[in-house]
C-alpha cells in the first residue's frame, strides 16, 4: 500500500513539473534592439547578451529586474513566411521597455536570432517565467 501510495505521489509530482510552465505561459509580441546591451534600468551597467527589455505591465516598478524568461516565437505579426525557428531561447530582464514600445518583450538582437528570423521584425511569442 506504501508503495502505490509513493508512485502516486512521484506521478504527481512529476506531471506538475511537466504542465506547471504552459500553465503560466502568456503571448504576446517581442521585437529587438541593437547591441551595445550595456545600458540597463535595472543594473545601470549590465553585460549579458541574452537579455531583454520589458512592457511596462510587466515591468512592476523594476521588480522585473533579474526575472527570466523561456521565450518561443508562434508566429509572425505580419505576414511573414518563416519567421520562427522553432527554437527557444531563456532571457534576462534588464530593462524597461519605453512607451511607444512595439512588444511585450524588447529582446536583444541575440536573443531573437535564436527564436526568429530578424527580418520579420515584430513577432509573435509565448514566454514562461523560469
């Protein structure tokens, strides 16, 4: 009985570690900036290169600083054949992205390249906190 008891509970655990970030998955839109990526809202100084700006409701008075992110492109925001690789990509919060600002997510140019193609420029994207 113990033990039945004990795969269940392992079961469990196991399919909540599974299922528990596409729960917390939100979508929205992610363009890019252009290195130098040193200037920072959060560090004044900072030299990560897979790291991203935020939109201001994420941004929570800096308490986005240091939160990262698992980042997937599901799609263009314009017609644009192929501008997901399929690939993901974990980021670093280090800045505020300023209003008028194009996306939920300001990512570095590296990081983008990792998701997308980026001549599509504005894309679609599922991002998980981690």
């Amino acid at each position: 009985m113990i033990k039945m008891v004990l795969k269940f509970v392992v079961t469990v655990i196991v399919f909540a570690q599974i299922f528990a970030p596409i729960a917390e998955a939100a979508q929205g839109r992610a363009v890019f900036y252009d290195p130098p990526y040193t200037r920072s809202a959060c560090y004044g100084n900072q030299y990560e290169t897979m790291v991203t700006g935020v939109r201001n409701n994420l941004w929570q008075g800096r308490g986005a600083c240091g939160r990262r992110y698992r980042v997937r492109c599901i799609g263009p925001t314009y017609n644009f054949r192929g501008a997901c690789t399929g690939r993901s990509v974990v980021v670093k919060v280090v800045d505020l992205c300023q209003e008028p600002c194009n996306g939920d997510l300001n990512l570095s140019r590296d990081a983008f390249r990792v998701i997308a193609n980026t001549n599509a420029g504005n894309i679609r994207v599922e991002y998980t906190p981690i």
